[in-house]
C-alpha cells in the first residue's frame, strides 16, 4: 500500500515487519517560505538536487534515489519519506530544536529562519514537524499489530568532506546501545563493506548532545521500539549504478534481520 501527502510518503506499508524511514529525504521549501525570491532566503542551488553546489544542510543527498531503487526491487521493505528540506523544519529534531538560523557547517544565516517567533515555529511545527510523527507512529503502531514486532531502520547520508576534512568511512551506524538486533546488523554491514565501515559513524548518538537531540529516539519511546540507523556517505550514491548495488545490500540487511 502507497500513501501520499504534502509532507510524507509512505510505501508498501503492511507488507513486511520492515520499516525504513528518511526524514531527511526531501528538499521542498514552498512558496510562502521565500524571502527575496528565494527559498528561505537562500541560493536556490542549495535545494536543487541536480546542482554540483547543492547543500547538505537542504537534504540528505542520495536518499530518495536509494529509496527510489529499493521500492524498485522489493515491496517487501515499508519506505516513509519526509518531503520537504530540514531547512523548512528538521522533524529529526526534537521540538524545541526543529528550525536552523544558520548553516551546521558553515555557519551561514538561513535569512528566512533568523529570529522566528513561537507563533511561527508552532505554525511550521503544526504543518510539517507532527504530520510526520503522526504518519511514522501508525505505520509502526499498524505494523506492530500486524506481525507482532517492528524492523526499523532510520536512513540518512552524510558529506565526504566535514569542514574541510575528508571523511574515510562509508558506512556508519546510529545506535543508543549493542542489542541483538545492531550486532546482528553491524557483523553484516562488516562483511559487506569491510573497511568502509565503521560501527557509530560519523558521530555517536549514544553520547550528547546527539542523544538528547535525535527525533527518532521520540519515535522509539512513544512506540516502545529499537531505534537503529544507517549512514551512508552521499558519494556513494552518486549514480544510478552505485544505488542500485548499494539497495541491493539493504534488501539482504533487512532479510538478514528477519
């Protein structure tokens, strides 16, 4: 079953105990949100996904393309997508921490986000931040009834390069703890990508603040789950090739998992 709306897309829901999300997937800013003529104020570059320039902080490149090619090749895997950027609102976030006056990396200003009143985050938080919460939390409250247990696996992709440094993994994993579910997952990401991986890369959300600012630990305590997620560098999904083998991986992770 494929669900759509303006802030998510859910696909093949129901069908496995598998769930990846990607709520960073999307890089939408909509009209209301210019500033100047430009999304959030900003070089519409940063958003477009087929510019060299594109930014990281606008989206985790990559990932819709992964997404994309895994409903390709199973529909036994459920897909949740965020659609719009984090920019607009970073629903990886907890709420207090949902919109961004600057760049992460660069510190430049997002001129659309600086000095936002509580009336309009609510507004961004009310239309983009709880339609995806909600959205993530039936999937799993559906799928849990359904078959008894949950598989989810949070997707995000990283930059090859962090503030002028190179980064030489490939292949990192989020967890807040070794459980029988990450070591299962990590032995095989291990096998299948030697040392290109690397367990708690490229930063460890078991430690703060990663810990108390991770959105997805919410999910898991509002749906009494595991939270686990993957990072992949965006280089490696820099072409149709590339994506189709590195879904191909993920297929056998989630029926590894099994």
């Amino acid at each position: 079953m494929t669900k759509n709306s303006d802030t998510v897309k859910v696909t093949n829901a129901g069908n496995s105990p598998i769930v990846f999300t990607g709520p960073h997937n999307g890089w939408a800013v909509p009209e209301d949100f210019y500033v100047d003529g430009n999304p959030l104020g900003v070089e519409p570059h940063w958003f477009d996904p087929k510019s060299e320039l594109r930014r990281h902080e606008a989206c985790d490149w990559g990932m819709q393309d992964l997404f994309n090619e895994i409903e390709h090749q199973t529909s036994d895997i459920c897909l949740v997508a965020a659609q719009y950027s984090r920019l607009l609102v970073d629903i990886n976030r907890i709420p207090s921490l949902i919109v961004y006056e600057g760049s992460s990396e660069t510190g430049e200003h997002i001129h659309g986000n600086m000095m936002l009143g509580d009336a309009e985050k609510q507004k961004r938080m009310d239309a983009y931040y709880t339609p995806y919460h909600e959205t993530v939390d039936k999937v799993m409250q559906d799928t849990l009834k359904k078959f008894g247990a949950v598989i989810w696996i949070d997707m995000h992709s990283f930059t090859p390069v962090w503030q002028g440094e190179p980064r030489h993994v490939g292949i990192g994993t989020l967890k807040l703890e070794k459980t029988v579910l990450t070591n299962k997952a990590e032995a095989y990401l291990e096998r299948e990508f030697k040392d290109m991986f690397v367990p708690d890369q490229p930063y460890d959300l078991a430690i703060s603040p990663h810990r108390e600012m991770n959105g997805g630990n919410l999910i898991a305590e509002r749906n009494n789950l595991e939270y686990f997620g993957l990072e992949i560098r965006n280089d490696l999904l820099g072409t149709p090739a590339q994506i189709e083998i590195m879904a191909e991986k993920l297929v056998k992770l989630a029926k590894t998992l099994l």
